[in-house]
C-alpha cells in the first residue's frame, strides 16, 4: 500500500509541474520559409538583409528577426526596403545573382553592403541600373555603397551602372561595373570618394559633370586605387574644382579615347597612377574651346603607346617626378605634347625614356619652364 500510494504522489506532482511550467523562452521565428542556402544574420549588424532566389526575394529585418518585405520583382523589393528604413541604416545584401528589372533609387542616406552579390540589368530597357539621390532628394549625409558587380547583360555602350544625382558625402568602395555607356556618372555630386572599383570595358569609367539645370558640379572628388578599363577612364568636365585621382590603374581605352581627359576642370591632382596600352593618349589636358586650370600630375608612370600627356587649352599645368618609356615600338611617341593653346607648363624632375617632346615655348620662350 505505502509503495502504490508513493507512486500515485509522484505521478501527482509530475502532472501538476507539466501544467504549470513555462513555456521554453525560444527566440521568435522568421515568419516565412526561406531557401536551405539563406545565411544566419543573427550576428549582423544590420537593419534589413535581403535574400532571394530564383523565383523570390526577401528582406529580414535583423532587428527583429522577422520577414519584412517579400516580392517576386527584386527592384520592387529594394524600392520598399529604401523607403521603409530609416537615414543611416545597414542594408545587408546577401551573395548571389539579382535582376534589375527597374532603377533601385537610393533616395536617403543608407549604408548598402553587397559584397558577392552580382546585380544583373539589360540597359536598353533599364538606362540607369542604381541612382543615388535625385532632383527631388538630395542627400547631405554621410552614406556608402559596397562590393557590388553590375553587368549590362543587354546591347553593349548603353545606359549607365551608377548614378549620382545630388548627391553629398558619399562612399563608392569595392565596386565592378562593366559594359555600360557610363560605368559611374556623376551629376552635381559632391564630396565623394570612389575607392578600389574594378569598371571594365565601358564607353567611360568615371564622369563628372554638373546636374542637368546647370546649377551643381561634382566638386570634391577622391578617386582612388582600383583598375578603370575604358574607352576613356576618368572624364571631368563642366568646369568641376578639387579632384584628386591617385594610385588608380588606367588601361586599355581605345584608339580615339584617352585614359584621363580633364576637359574643364580646376584644381585637379593626378597622382601615382599607372598608365599601361593606352593606344592614343595617356592624360589629356583640356581641349580645342575648353580649358583645364591648375593640373598637376605629379609621380605617374607611363608605359607609353604614342603620347603620355596631350595639354590642349589650359593654365598653369605642373608635370613633375613623372617616369615614362616608350612602349610604341617606333620613335614617334612623346612624353608631351603642347599645342599653342597651353598657357604655362611646369616641367620638373621628370624620367623619360626613348620619348620625344613637342612643347610650346611662347614668343618670348618662357611658357615652359623646365627644372
């Protein structure tokens, strides 16, 4: 009796502990199945992370471990995360391959982070495949785009990879573009940095221009590091102020192209770049009705095809510490070329190897001073 009543007293109190337990304190699930690859984002410091597959796309909220946003359109999607997240936020794009179907308009500043991912956008139908800021929206914080690959997957030299429309203290970092009319267009941007970007054969690398009312330029720019393959890598026009463009790789433009083309600039610094199979010109210092103020390039190498440095129209342009050797195979090709346009040249310290100089001397024989 002692040993049946004991048993039926355990039992008691094990029906009474199993009623009256908490529930297990489980951290609150993502409301939507995701793919078997989706990557933990727990640990990310981020506000949203997007996922996707083939036929669907997802943005986590990382604060809340939840599925925010879901579409089968990926530029619907990131339309709706941009305008949902708040100034400042980390946007997390996971690794993979995405369709651009219509421009991604980034119209506040956001720190956007898509290293792996391949963004993939036909730019006979789409023109601009990512715009960062507008007419309507300007942007005057501090905000970033990361790590991306946009590929034109339609007709080659058309419409362009990144768009910066009024757009401030940005950062362009760890970027490839390829096989657009424009890889990196800037209008009436400021205060940007383009560092390590890989764009690769398109009509121009990096342009900087003013907005289309004529009222902003894109002052302020720090191009640096990376590789730029294009027709014409680095163009600066609309009169820009205070470009600095150095340690960048600049190759492989075309036969009528030219590696850095400051059209009409002020203040612009080139500094330890490398140029390398440039088949026309290396650096072109204005142009036949628009002038370059105050260029200096300053400790270049050249490996040159058939001219290092053209000045067209300028003033006050300074070419010191250079090195360039003659890379053509004949011994036509010159370190510089100076039209009777240039006004002031600043020739110092200058390595050159197999090259010859067509310089423009003035009348009086003291527009070129060579140190």
């Amino acid at each position: 009796m002692k040993k049946e009543g004991l048993a039926s007293l355990i039992l008691l109190l094990f029906l009474i502990m199993t009623t009256i337990s908490p529930t297990a304190n489980y951290p609150p699930p993502i409301q939507e199945s995701m793919t078997d690859d989706t990557l933990e984002t727990s640990e990310l410091d981020a506000d949203y992370v997007i996922h996707g597959n083939k036929t669907e796309f997802y943005a986590v909220n990382d604060k809340l471990h939840q599925v925010d946003f879901k579409s089968e359109n990926f530029s619907e999607l990131m339309s709706k995360v941009f305008s949902s997240a708040e100034e400042g936020a980390v946007i997390i794009v996971n690794s993979g391959r995405y369709p651009i179907s219509a421009t991604i308009k980034v119209l506040k500043p956001l720190h956007i982070y898509a290293y792996g991912v391949t963004f993939e956008v036909n730019a006979t139908l789409t023109p601009v495949a990512i715009q960062i800021g507008d007419k309507e929206h300007p942007i005057f914080s501090p905000h970033s785009f990361k790590g991306a690959r946009i590929l034109n997957v339609g007709k080659r030299g058309e419409g362009i990879g990144v768009l910066l429309y009024n757009s401030h203290f940005g950062v362009l970092e760890d970027l490839e573009v390829w096989f657009f009319n424009f890889a990196v267009y800037s209008k009436g941007s400021w205060d940007y940095n383009v560092r390590n970007c890989i764009l690769r054969i398109n009509r121009v690398g990096i342009k900087l221009d003013q907005d289309d009312e004529g009222v902003n330029r894109s002052n302020h720019f720090k191009i640096s590091g990376g590789y730029v393959g294009c027709d014409i890598g680095i163009h600066i026009t609309a009169n820009c102020q205070n470009v600095i463009i150095e340690t960048v790789n600049i190759c492989d433009s075309s036969q009528q192209g030219a590696g850095i083309w400051i059209e009409q600039a002020e203040h612009t610094i080139i500094r330890e770049c490398y140029f390398e199979n440039n088949p026309n010109i290396d650096i072109k210092v204005g142009s036949e009705n628009l002038q370059a103020t105050n260029t200096q390039i300053e400790e270049c190498f050249s490996l040159v095809k058939k001219t290092a440095i053209k000045i067209d129209k300028s003033y006050y342009t300074i070419v010191e510490g250079c090195m360039a050797i003659n890379d053509s195979g004949d011994n036509s090709a010159l370190f510089i070329d100076m039209t009777e346009k240039a006004i002031k040249l600043i020739y110092s310290y200058n390595y050159v190897q197999n090259l010859r100089n067509n310089l423009f001397f003035g009348c009086d024989g003291t527009n070129v001073e060579i140190d």
